[in-house]
C-alpha cells in the first residue's frame, strides 16, 4: 500500500456553485465527479439546474455504481455565493491584452462581454482590469421563493451560506425549510470570516454564531454539517488560501457545534498536504479547482456539439484525472 497521511476516508462534495448555470457544464462535472466517488453534489436551487445535475448523476450511477446526495445552496443575505460579473465591453479599448479573459476558470468571457449562464462569480476577474470596467452584481435563484422552490426540487440536503451578523435572518431561512416539510437527509451551514467590513470578524466570533445556530437547529433533528469557509469566493486558488482554510479549520475546529466539519472557500489540490494527520476535518469541499481542472475538456467536447460524457475516451481521462486529484481523501482507493 503506498504511504498515506489519510487513515480516514473523508466525505468529498463537489460545489458547482450557487450561482452557475451553465446546464451543459454542470451535467459534465456531475457525471464526472459521480463517477470520481463524491459524496454529495451542490448546486444553485433552480429546476432547470437540478435537472441538468441529475441526468449527469444518472450516466454516473449506472456505469460507476455510485450515488451522491443532491444538495441545492440558499442564503439568508446577501452573499458573494450569489453573484456575476459584468462589464460593458464596447468600453474595452481595441488595444487590451484582456487579462479578464485569461483569469476567467469558465471561459465566460469574450469579445461580447461576460456570458451570464457561464459565470458563477468566482471573482478572479474582478481585480484583474487595468480600468476598473468589471463588476459584480447579485445573482440569487431562490431568494424571492425558497418554500416553493424547495417543495419542487425536493433536494437530499440543503446548504445555508450565512454570516455571522445574520441570526434573524437565518432564523427565518430555517423557519421556511420547516414549514416547507421538505425531506432533509442533511444540513449544512456555510459560514466563513467576512474580512471586508469594517471590523474585521475574529475566529471566536465565527463560533458564537455557529452555536447560536446549532441551538435553532437543534429541534430539527436532522444531521449538520459545519462548512468552514477558509476565503470564500476570493477567485484565488493559490496555496495561501488553502492555508487560510487550514488556520480556520485548526483554530476552531475542535470547539464547533456537534456535527461533521467540511472545509471550503480556498480548498484546492494542496489543501491535503497543509492538513496535519491526526487533525483532518470530515469532510471537504471543492469548488473552483475541481471546475478548472475539468473546464478545458468540457469545452472541447461542447464545441463538438457533445458532452464529454458522450466522448468515451476523454471522459475516461477526465474520471482518471479526477480520481488522482481526490485521491488523498479517499483511503480505500489505496486497498
Ligand atoms: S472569472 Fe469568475 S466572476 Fe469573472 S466571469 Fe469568469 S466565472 Fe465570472
Ligand atoms: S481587462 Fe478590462 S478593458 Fe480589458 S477586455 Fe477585460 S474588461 Fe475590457
């Protein structure tokens, strides 16, 4: 057996983000990431979107025999989860070398501006226009009608992206899913450390209020799931921010609410290797690297007018690539 930090298997969902809606895309990452052994798949609350994460799931099951649970993301705020980017692109001058469209992990963006269904707010793009054109606006699916997009898409699990100055609002998320009767096998709560307000917020604030929403919770009775948002959409996927994510996780982790402990927001393909080996959370959450990784295949196969799911070669190497890079979470895969 090769040698493993891992004397665990550890719970892996793929984020396909609360605001992305590029159908094609997510039917792809969802075969592919079923087929890889993810646990859980989360996605934006939109039928359209559900549907899409489905039929992927489904090719998946039938060939790799594994199940994950459809989780769908909602907020009770204002949440940078929930967002786009936009410029006005006849404001470009001819002579830009277009840093915006190299950043971009999805390819959203061309000489027409930002394609709306391909961007998911990762925010890499925001920061990288030499004339301050590109900026982001709120893209929420569920906001307006969460009771009724619930009872439609009846999903295995819910995530609620909070924050640590929102407990009434939370309060009254939580008291839609209850009026709802909506069948939860889990629920997450995603909460990370704002550092763009005034203030800054400190690990042991971030505990107050995951407590304090343990206590609403509580009553449910329905399993939890802690998920630590190291940076949540920064757009970056250095080290550093898979750091971040580690400090948290280790700051606080030991002192969270019962329930499992997942990491986010920075997760990436060195975030194992920062992990210490008797320290490792329960579960792990990647979002912008799993896309990236896979977004170039993706493409190809749609210019082709296929998924790649329909092209038995470069989906097999997309599985293979996938399987290297959740491989050290995944214990068994070593027996
Ligand atoms: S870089 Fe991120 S925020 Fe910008 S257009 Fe692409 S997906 Fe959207
Ligand atoms: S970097 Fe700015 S100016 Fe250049 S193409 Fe992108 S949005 Fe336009």
């Amino acid at each position: 057996m090769p040698e493993t930090k891992n004397t665990k298997n550890t719970w892996i969902k793929l984020i396909c983000g609360a605001s992305n809606e590029d159908i094609v895309a997510i039917e792809d990452l969802c075969a592919i990431y079923t087929a890889a052994g993810v646990d859980y798949i989360d996605v934006a609350a939109e039928e359209s979107i559900v549907h899409a994460a489905k039929k992927g799931i489904k090719w998946a099951e039938e060939v790799y025999k594994n199940s994950p649970g459809l989780m769908i993301s909602i907020s009770d705020g204002d949440d940078i989860h929930f967002r786009k980017a936009k410029f006005d692109p006849t404001k470009c001058p001819p002579y830009c070398p277009r840093p915006c469209e190299k950043v971009c992990p999805t390819f959203a963006i061309d000489n027409y501006g930002i394609k709306e269904n391909k961007c998911y707010g990762c925010g890499r793009c925001l920061n990288s226009c030499p004339l301050n054109l590109i900026s982001e606006y709120e893209y929420n699916l569920s906001k307006d009608n969460l009771a009724t997009t619930l009872q439609k898409i009846k999903p295995d699990a819910v995530e609620i992206h909070t924050d640590i100055n929102r407990i009434n609002s939370f309060t009254k998320v939580v008291n839609i899913l209850k009026s709802s009767e909506t069948k939860l096998d889990k629920i997450s709560i995603s909460c990370g450390l704002n550092q763009s307000i005034v203030k800054s917020q400190e690990p042991r604030d971030l505990l107050k209020a995951l407590w304090e929403r343990y206590e609403i919770l509580d009553e449910l009775n329905i399993p939890l799931i802690w998920q630590l948002d190291g940076r949540p959409m920064s757009g970056d996927l250095s080290r550093n921010t898979s750091k971040d994510t580690v400090k948290l996780f280790e700051k606080i982790g030991s002192d969270l609410p019962p329930g499992l402990i997942q990491l986010a927001g920075g997760t990436n393909e060195k975030t194992h290797g920062f992990l210490k080996s008797n320290n490792l959370p329960d579960g792990i959450a990647f979002g912008s690297y799993a896309r990236k990784i896979m977004q170039p295949l993706i493409e190809v196969a749609h210019k082709n007018n296929k998924r790649l799911y329909e092209d038995p070669e470069r989906i097999a190497f997309a599985i293979k690539k996938a399987k290297k890079f959740l491989e050290p979470w995944k214990v068994s895969e070593f027996k």
